[in-house]
C-alpha cells in the first residue's frame, strides 16, 4: 500500500512540475493559471475567468484593475446572463454587446475598457490551454476593439500660473490646490502615487518613486527622479506630515497599517476632492477641465513644447 502511495504522489507531482514549468517558460505562472491547467476550476466560461483575474489581481494588490474587471464583469452579466460560454463569445456577440452599450449613452472609450478585459481573458485562456486559439474572436477580420478619442486636457504655463496663485482665502481650496501643483512639479505624478509617497523616497534632494500602475507588469523596474523644487518644499512644510520619519507618509491621508482597499477608498475620496476644488478654480478663472490628470498631461505637454 506505501509503494502504491509513494508511486501515486510521485506521478501526480511530475504531471504538476511538467504543467509549472511549461507556464514558467511562455512567462505566464499563477496559481489560477495551474489550477485551470490541472482541472481544478471551472473554466468554459467567461465569467469564471473574470472571477478569477479578479481575485488574482486582489492577492497581487492591484485593487484599480481589479474594480475594473468588476465593472466590467457585471455590466456584461446584464448583457447575457452568469454563465456565459467562451465559445458564445465571437465577432457577432461583440458587435451587439457594442451597440447595446452604445444605446445607454456610454462612450466609445468605455466599451474599449469592457472589450479589452474579455480580450484580455481570452489571451490567458488560451496561454494556459484552457481554450482552443479558433476560438478567438478579436483582429482583423473580427471584432476590432474601439479606441476612444481622448480630450486634450494640456494647460498653457499662463493658465498653470494663473491657478497656482488664485487665492479664494479658504485653507482648503489652498491645500487641494497646492497638492495639485506638486504632482505637476513632480513630473507629472498621478494621486495614487503622489499620497503613497514617504519621506525615504526623498534621496539627495530627489523624489524617486515607481509608479504603481507599471510596478507590476513591466520587466523593467524604472525610478522615476523629480527635484524637490523650492516650490514642492514649501508644500511639503506647510501641508506634509510634520513627524519626518523615514517611513513616515510624506502627506497624511494614508496610515501605515491600512489595507490596500482602505487606500484605494482615501485615495479616491482625495481625488474627488481635489476635483471639487479644481473645478471652483476654473470657474472662477474661466478655464475648463482642470483636473488631478490635467497636471499629468500638462507636465508632459508643457515639455513638449519646449522641445524636450
């Protein structure tokens, strides 16, 4: 009974070493992938592998992509139901998924993010051999997923100056304003980084950070270096958390022991905020469209234009 035992675990780990190794190869290892690969999930539906990439994103800490693949998710539920099959997912599918999304009033560019997470999930089913590459309904000839035309949100360095010095004499409008600045002054640094900043990522007078929307899925783990301007020290003294620990937060809004839903949540509600300041300042100064991502595109506009 033990030889048989020995004989049977022994069998059952080389077919699991053969599958890690095989997944480890084509750069695509996870858990979820091992266990469609084994059996071990229900996979002949998209919305099982929604499930999945979600938790998988969850456990990875990537809480934004995760509410993206929610949204997504459960908009497509309305459209055909809980348990959709790959195979029912071709060209036509889409195509009427499309307009149906289309008839509600949504743009072209929220179609492009529902559309890209099931395209996404089709590539993953396919690596790990969950389905079969006929199967595949996106490219030329098929379904072409949209691209939504972005507005252009760049500010001239006039209108940048003009909202750095308007002054309504509330603390607050002054305090949202200032954060806007400094993520223009720190090349462009979006919120989710700029709140998760301490005081340890201030090196010889320079911001460096990564940029959490890249962390993940680039091999290349590029530092992004800011100077800290005489502008973005003043911030930093008036707004900053004044306990200048190493590890300490560089603004209060985060507290080390949160978990990452709870930053994504304060994040959030700081961007909204923000907004809602900016939005006061534009009216009064007659500019449109200020927001936390005007700062991104200005930073890398207003280079642009100087010749960079």
């Amino acid at each position: 009974n033990l030889i048989a035992i020995r004989t049977d675990l022994q069998s059952t780990f080389e077919r699991i070493k053969k599958i890690v190794v095989e997944l480890e190869q084509n750069d695509g290892f996870t858990f979820n992938a091992l266990n469609v690969r084994l059996g071990k999930v229900p996979s002949d539906s998209i919305n099982d592998a929604f499930r999945i990439k979600i938790d998988n994103l969850i456990n990875n800490g990537a809480i934004g992509n995760a509410e993206i693949y929610k949204n997504s998710l459960s908009r497509i539920e309305r459209f055909a139901g809980s348990r959709i099959p790959f195979e029912a997912i071709n060209a036509d599918w889409l195509t009427n998924f499309e307009k149906n999304i289309l008839a509600e009033g949504k743009s072209y560019t929220t179609i492009s993010i529902y559309t890209r997470c099931i395209r996404a999930l089709f590539n993953e089913a396919i690596s790990v051999g969950a389905i079969r590459p006929k199967l595949y309904p996106f490219g030329k000839n098929q379904y072409e997923v949209p691209k939504g035309k972005g507005r252009k949100m760049a500010l001239t360095l006039a209108q940048i100056n003009e909202i750095v010095n308007y002054d309504d004499g509330n603390e607050t409008t002054a305090k949202y304003r200032d954060l806007w600045f400094f993520s223009y002054l720190a090349n462009g640094i979006n919120m989710n980084d700029l709140l998760k900043l301490k005081y340890e990522n201030i090196i010889n007078d320079e911001l460096c950070f990564y940029r959490s929307k890249t962390i993940n899925t680039s091999k290349e783990k590029k530092v992004i270096s800011a100077i800290v301007t005489s502008e973005m020290q003043n911030i930093i003294d008036r707004w900053g958390n004044k306990d200048k620990l190493p590890g300490n937060f560089i603004f209060p809004y985060l507290q080390k022991n949160d978990t990452l839903i709870h930053q994504k949540a304060v994040v959030r509600d700081v961007i909204r905020r923000v907004n809602k300041r900016l939005k006061t300042i534009g009216t009064a100064l007659g500019i449109d469209g200020i927001s936390t991502y005007t700062a991104r595109h200005s930073f890398a506009s207003v280079l642009k234009r100087s010749g960079a």
